[in-house]
C-alpha cells in the first residue's frame, strides 16, 4: 500500500463527515420550515417527538414498541430535554416520552453525518432516501475499515456514488445549495490536504469508532470485529495499532 493509498483515504473520509454534513443539514431546515412547516427546528422536534422517541427507546407510555431503537443516547440529548417535573398523559412514568421537550437552542448545526441521515430517514417523507442509504453506506465502510487506505478503484466507487447522492440532496432543496456543495466538492478534490486537518480527521475518526462501541456495550450488542488494528501510519505521524476492539454481533 502507498501513501496515494492513504491519501486517498482521507479525501473520501472528509467528503463524507464534513462535506455531507454541511449539505443534509440545509435538506433538514429546508424540510422543516418549507415542506412541515415548522417554525423552528425545535418546533419541528417537538412535532416529531413520538416518532422519535421510539427510534431511542424500545417501550414507550403510549404502548407502542419499537423493534430497532438506532438512535443513541447522545444523540437524542442533543435534540430532547427533560423536564423536572411532568405528568404522563398515558398514566405510566417508565420510558415516559411526555418528559420530554425539544431543545429550544438546538441546530442542524449539532449534527453529525449520521444524526443527519436519522432524522431525514425517518421525519422528512419525500427525500430520497436511496440517497441517504448511500451516504450511511459509505460512511459505515470508511468508519470500520480495517486501515485508514483506498485503491484507486474502491475511491472512485466511493466518492462517484457519494456525490452523486450528496448533489441530488442539494439540487432538490436549491440551485444554490447544489452549487456550493458542488463548490466544496471541487475544492476538496483539487487542495493539498493539510497537516492539522488531518490531524483532526484522524482524531474524530476514532472518536466515532470508540463512541460506537461505547454505545453498543450500553445497548448489549457488539460490533462484530473481533480484532481491528485502525493502523494510520500514513497520517503525518506512526499511529499505528490506536484501536482495538472485540465483539461477535454487528452494527451498521
């Protein structure tokens, strides 16, 4: 493996966890004021709370149960306050969603890449969602990968259906969405990749996969890697052997 391999690595990471980002937050503010006509994004949280809630827990007081509760407890902190006091309308206090507001002073601009393609997937009918599950795809391949390196063939696979997915997001909400995620596109194609950037891609990309299994050993599931060796030699530095990690399930 050469360092073009490396590098090529980095480009397809910063695509998706800083370029996609900045595009699929303006699909949610877009969504929320123009399609649900929300006045906030709190608003639009405090409407949506139901079907929320039951991505993060299994049981709630209105009875219903959910088979698969992907959001983490992070995440949903991030959106959703509790109460100091409340009365359950459904007349139960376990797993109570009536405790619950949606935080006045949360933005689009507090989601990561994965928040992102949850709450569109699941609270903007209408968005493609094939082109998120490419989005979630890609990023879930880079995240757990085995060393931070792409040939040459898998980064055009990657980055061809990652912009073409990120581009149809943008060119539905506006012509000037799609233009500047086109821009940041380019940009990021054609620049040197600097040192401290790098730096920090490095350290978020194994904040995530640490965060990951921090949330799943909460959840009793594991991560289906019995052994992953995150080797990132090529990142200005010998970081290789950062990360361990063992488990039998799976997550994606």
């Amino acid at each position: 493996m050469s360092r073009d391999d490396e590098a090529r690595y980095n480009r397809a990471c910063l695509l998706v966890l800083n370029v996609c980002p900045f595009t699929l937050r303006h699909v949610i503010n877009d969504y929320s004021l123009r399609h649900a006509g929300s006045l906030s994004l709190c608003d639009f949280l405090e409407k949506n709370k139901d079907r929320l809630f039951h991505l993060y827990k299994r049981e709630c007081c209105c009875g219903h149960k959910s088979n698969k509760t992907p959001m983490y407890q992070s995440q949903w902190d991030s959106l959703y306050i509790t109460r100091n006091t409340w009365t359950c309308l459904n007349g139960k206090r376990i797993d109570c969603l009536c405790k619950y507001d949606g935080k006045t002073s949360a933005t689009t601009n507090d989601m990561d890449v994965t928040l992102c393609c949850l709450v569109i997937n699941n609270i903007c009918p209408g968005v493609d969602v094939n082109h998120i599950k490419t989005i979630r795809e890609i990023r879930n391949k880079l995240i757990h990968a085995e060393s931070a390196r792409l040939d040459q063939l898998t980064f055009n696979g990657y980055m061809n259906r990652v912009k073409t997915a990120i581009c149809g997001l943008a060119k539905n909400v506006s012509a000037k969405l799609h233009t500047e995620t086109l821009e940041m596109i380019v940009e990021l194609e054609n620049r040197l990749m600097d040192p401290v950037e790098l730096r920090e891609l490095r350290n978020s990309i194994i904040d995530e996969k640490r965060f990951t299994d921090l949330e799943v050993v909460r959840m009793g599931l594991s991560t289906g890697v019995d052994y992953l060796v995150f080797d990132l030699v090529g990142w200005g530095g010998d970081w290789g052997h950062d990360l361990h990690r063992k488990g039998k399930g799976s997550l994606h």
